[in-house]
C-alpha cells in the first residue's frame, strides 16, 4: 500500500544526497539519524526505505519477525517506524516490549484505522500513530516532530522496569516520574551501568565521594539503606541484594537472594 495516491518520483525527488545545495534545516538535522523500519509488506518497506534516504535519514529496514523487539533492542535506532499487522509478534506486542526495556521513540504506521487501536498503541507507549495512507510530507513532519522530543534522551539508563536520567536523576517508573536525591542518584546510576555485575563497595564510595579513603563504611551504609526504602516505596520491579566478599547488585524483585 503506498503511503498517499499522490506518493510519486516527482515529488519524492529533488531531496537526495547529491543534491546537497537544496536540502532544507530539517534534511541536515536528519543526517546520521537511524530509523528501522518494521513493516512486513515489501513494496511499502522498500518505499518506506527509499523516502527516508531521500530525506537524509538512514533506514534500517527489518525483513525478519522472529524476537523483533530484541532484534530492536540490539539495532538501537534513533527511531522506530512500526506496522501492527505482523507475522509472529504483533506491533502491539513488539511496542509494549520495546517501551518496557528501553527510551526509543515509536511511531506506529499502520492501515489500522479505528480509535481504538490508535488508543491501545498509545496507552503501550507509543509515541505518535499515523495511518496509510499518508502524505509524505505528514510523516516527515512527525518523523522531525518525534526526534526532536527524544533528543537527549540518550542520557537515559534502563533499568528492571525504570529508567534513570543520569543528568537530572529524575527516575522514570511505572508511568510516573521522581527526582531521587543525589546520593541515591548517584548510586542507581551505577548499579543500572553494571546490569547483572555486581558493584564493589570501593566503587560505590567512589561514586559518592571521588574518594576510598577515610570513608566510614556506615556512611555507605545509611545511602544504601536510604535507596533500598526508595525502591521499595516505588514499588520497583528490582531489589538491592549483598554479594559476599564483593559487594551489592542489583536484580529483579523475584531473583532469590542467594548472596552469592
């Protein structure tokens, strides 16, 4: 299905790389801007392809359906445009994944019409919905529309169900957001960059305070505890777990506490 009966050579052209002298403020900002493609339909992913190109974007276009949202995951593209109708997982499935575990934008286009998809993708996490066909120009326009919310957004860490501005230390969890106080920012910070690493006690203390030295460990102590009762209170899917002879980790809120 083509994006608009109006979608032709003639008005997808003039914007290509060669072209450099023509492009506008909005083709240069694209440049480098990677953005997957998840459409199972071929004409309409390679269409798709050649207008983001065209408009200076890099498309990577997804031609396999098995574990999409990890695939996703691993591609980690500025943006996502998503189809619902898919083989295996559909686009609902694939959306609330993606927005579970990560801070990509997503923007569904689909031949989906009714309002209440539109609502269910939205209330999934999506962050823009269209539907084909489509003018070019309306989805170029959101494509910039949507970047240009997420930019900075790379200052995000994932977490078990959160995630952590590492700038502001604002926590993002269960559809709400909370500024943590800059100890306990701090110390989530690092927990959430080592993943399933455990973190030694020297690097929490140089985490706090740049120092090892003269550090009284119940100082250490009394901040651990202090965000132990602030995930607890946010009731977060992870939990701050002793590692014996190392130090502390953190892991989903169902691992055994095994201390090894």
């Amino acid at each position: 299905m083509p994006l608009s009966p109006h979608f032709d050579d003639a008005g997808a052209g003039g914007i290509g790389l060669l072209e450099k002298n023509s492009r506008t403020a909005r083709d240069r900002e694209a440049v480098m801007k990677r953005i997957a493609i998840v459409e199972d339909e071929v004409f309409m992913r390679e269409e798709l392809s050649e207008l983001l190109s065209r408009a200076g974007y890099k498309p990577l276009p997804v031609d396999k359906f098995e574990d999409t949202a990890q695939a996703l995951l691993d591609l980690s593209p500025d943006l996502v445009l998503l189809d619902l109708n898919l083989p295996g997982a559909g686009g609902f499935q694939i959306c609330r994944e993606l927005k579970r575990k990560s801070a990509i934008p997503v923007l569904v286009l689909t031949s989906r019409d009714q309002m209440r998809d539109e609502l269910h993708a939205l209330e999934l996490g999506a962050d823009e919905y269209l539907t084909k066909p489509c003018p070019r120009e309306r989805l170029l326009a959101r494509i910039s529309n949507v970047l240009k919310r997420f930019e900075g957004r790379p200052n995000l860490l994932e977490g078990p169900g959160c995630l952590l501005d590492r700038q502001s230390y604002t926590l993002y969890v269960h559809g709400r957001s909370v500024i943590l106080p800059k100890n306990q920012g701090k110390l989530l910070e690092l927990f959430l960059s080592h993943g399933d690493d455990a973190v030694t006690k020297e690097e929490l203390c140089l985490g706090l305070w740049g120092t090892t030295r003269f550090i009284d460990e119940n100082a250490l102590q009394v901040n651990l505890t202090r965000l132990k009762k602030t995930l607890a209170g946010l009731d977060m899917d992870c939990r701050l777990i002793p590692i014996r002879g190392t130090g502390y980790r953190l892991v989903p809120a169902k691992q055994e506490d095994t201390g090894q």
